[in-house]
C-alpha cells in the first residue's frame, strides 16, 4: 500500500512540508503551473531552488508575493473585534517562518489590510484548483482558525487575518494540498513532532515555545522539546500534518521509493529539514497496533451492559466482550473491554462514561499481526454465499459468512450443515 511518511526531527513549516513533498512529486512541472496560475492574480509567484543543509541536497520553496520574498513578512495578524466592533490588537502568530523570531514586521511600512476567515474561505473557493485540493486547504485552514479563536478566546467569525501574511500562508497550505493530491498516498504517517525550545520574540511580547496556537494545534499528538532554541513548529505546519496524519509513530517497515528533503531558511548544527518517505507497506503492517479500553463493572444489570456493547460495536468497535470477575468484598462484577483502534480513544472513552456506571477506565496498547483477508462469492442453488479467505504466513483459511448461512437456514427452514453442504 502506498504510503507517505513525515520525518519531523527538525519540526515543520509549511515551506517545508512543501519542498519535501515537491521532491517525491513525478509532476513538478505540473505543481509549478498550477500553482503559479492559480495564484497569479495576487500577485505570487512559487519556485523551487536547490538548498544545502549540512552538505545534504533539498529544496527550498520560494513563495515571492509582488516580487518580494516570502519571510520579510511572515507574521499573520490575528485581530479580535470587541462588542463595538473596535480591532483589538493580539499576538503575532508566526505561519509560515521556521525560526520567527529571526525576522520582524515593520507595521509602519504596511497599510494593515486584513481578511476575515470567511472571506479567507472565499479565496480558497476562487482559486482554480481541483476541488479535492481546495477542500482540504480550507479544512487546514480551520484547523488554524480554531486554534487561535480559542487562544484569543473568541470565534471563528471574529478572527482576521493580516493580508500579507494570509497570502504566504495560503500559498504554502493550497502547495501542500496539491501536491498530496498529485502523490496520492494511502496512508500517511508522521513521526512525534520537534517542536524546539526556548522563548520565541514577537512583536507585542515574548511567548514560550510551543507558541500558543501551536500548542492548541498539538493536542493529541506526540512532540517533544529539544537543546536547539527557538521555534521549529509553525502553527501551520502544525494544522497540515494534524489534517493528512493518521498517525504520529515510528516508520513502518516500509520498501522504499522515493526520498525528499525540505529546507528551512536557518541554519542549525543539525541539518535544517523535513524529510518525506514514499514506500509500499504490506497492508498487514498498518494495524499493527490496537488500543484496549476496559472497565469494571458490579453495579449495572444484564440488560444495561448488554446495550452498553451494542453501542459499542455499532460505533466501529473491533470487538467487544465481557468477563465474569470477583470484585472487592466478595461481590461479582464483569470487565468490559472494547478493542478500537487507536485514533478512536477519545470516542470511545466518551462511550464508555456515557453507556456504563464506571467511574474509570484503562487503556492499553497491543502490537498485533493480521492475515489479509479478501472477499469472494458463490452461487447456490438458495441463493449467494460469501467466502471469507485469509492468508498470510504461510497459511491459508477460508470460512464462508455466518450471516450468509443463517439467513439462507432460515429462509429454506434447514440446517446449517445442510447449508454448508451446498459449498462443497
């Protein structure tokens, strides 16, 4: 299975992400002029250009507004109306500058033109793009919306964004959605996320790292801190990996084809880059990994714990089941577990406090291997049957479907070996 990996040891910015996805991509030509087409009205031009990092060959992506290199004007402007309609100044929000606090925004220079998030949507709606692609750059978008609405403390409708840094920001989300339109994956994965350390300066203050949107961007993802100062994550970094990444984990074991390395603008000890991986993986290396949630349950009746598993499995459990246990001064309880995978925990926990008695639950992980398992029909004289056929490991099972059989007893009021018997 086609699959594309995020390799973020130095963080991310969407620059970044760009480059290493331009380099995996058989049709850069095609990138260019889409892009550069689609763009063209506001006056941006995107090109790529050879860049070294610690002698290692990538790209960096040039995003020229009105002949102007992006990262003089790297800040997107976040402003709150009040309840008199009066602009509220907040914080600078860097989106595209991998280490922002190296270039600052004259405001003097600039006539502070700003965009609201839906007129934001309204550019992304325009632009001449597949609409796949425009789909998913307005998703990311709102990723960012929603974490500075709730830095700021106020609503999507609220927010604005500062012209200039909108544009680069724009061109940098819609590059990144091209090109993962062009290369396809299946599963994309990305590694725990570098997000730096330190302080970052802005212009209305100093701000610890991970930057506030940046931290609201992270929940749920593995990062980590390092010895290297400043920020390495960009909240728009942040919202394109959370938007494409299924998970943030070790690579899988992977036959590889193709390599990218995306530069940053500084230079660090440590090479400067987001690598990208594009491989095949064996689709029974993909659920490697499960997520058990069990509780304890002594206070709730058959029937109750009974629906409780319904719910459960008809919210996409893997499986659910219950065993019989002891519990504290003799009395009998029953475990409930529920098997999901892992990017369910939330939802089924939410499941589990809604449906059941407890007052807490476990979690654990579990590394498994899985046969690959395909479909076939047959043709019997009451009707069609389903094949189940397993292989893997040097075996081979096959089981017709149990509801296929049953439905056929039923309806012909017979057996189930007189049904199975049909197959041979």
């Amino acid at each position: 299975m086609k699959t594309l990996y995020f390799e973020c040891k130095m963080g991310a910015a969407g620059d970044m992400l760009m480059a290493a996805l331009y380099e995996i991509c058989d049709q850069k030509e095609l990138f260019l002029q889409t892009m550069n087409q689609a763009f063209s009205e506001y006056g941006i031009q995107i090109s790529a250009e050879e860049s070294k990092k610690c002698g290692i060959s990538g790209t960096h992506m040039h995003v020229m507004i009105n002949g102007e290199e992006e990262g003089v004007h790297v800040h997107v402007h976040e402003h709150v109306h009040t309840h008199t309609h009066d602009h509220t100044e907040a914080e600078h929000v860097h989106t595209n500058e991998h280490e922002a606090a190296e270039h600052h925004h004259d405001e003097s220079s600039h006539a502070h033109t700003h965009h609201s998030y839906q007129s934001v949507l309204a550019q992304i709606e325009h632009l001449q793009l597949p609409a796949q692609v425009k789909a998913d750059a307005a998703a990311i978008y709102r990723l960012i919306g929603e974490a500075e609405s709730a830095v700021h403390n106020t609503t999507l409708e609220q927010i604005h964004f500062h012209e200039v840094g909108t544009l680069d920001a724009l061109a940098d989300v819609c590059g990144c959605a091209l090109l993962m339109y062009l290369i396809t994956p299946e599963k994309v994965f990305a590694s725990p996320l570098h997000v730096g350390s330190g302080f970052v300066k802005c212009a209305h203050g100093i701000l610890p790292v991970p930057a506030p949107a940046t931290a609201e961007l992270l929940k749920g993802i593995p990062f980590y801190t390092g010895s290297i100062k400043g920020e390495l994550l960009t909240p728009t970094g942040a919202a394109i990996l959370r938007h494409y990444v299924e998970g943030f984990e070790e690579m899988p074991v992977m036959t590889l084809e193709h390599i990218g390395y995306g530069m940053g603008q500084k230079d660090f000890e440590t090479a400067n880059c987001v690598r990208t991986f594009l491989g095949d993986v064996q689709a029974n290396d993909y659920d490697d990994k499960i997520l058990s949630i069990s509780c304890n349950l002594d206070d709730m009746t058959g029937e109750d714990i009974s629906f409780a598993a319904e719910t459960l499995l008809n919210a996409g459990a893997l499986d659910v089941y219950t065993i019989p246990i002891q519990m504290k001064k003799g009395r009998p309880g029953i475990i409930l577990t529920c098997l999901c995978a892992l990017s369910e925990k939330e939802n089924f926990t939410n499941l589990f406090f809604q449906h059941t008695t407890t007052r807490g639950i476990r979690y654990a992980v579990y590394e498994r291997v899985k046969l690959v398992s395909t479909f076939e029909t047959k043709e019997t004289p009451y009707g069609k049957i389903r094949i189940k056929k397993s292989s893997g490991y040097h075996v081979n099972h096959e089981k017709p479907e149990f509801e296929d059989l049953k439905a056929i007893a039923f309806k012909q009021g017979c057996s189930l070996k007189d049904v199975r018997n049909l197959l041979d």
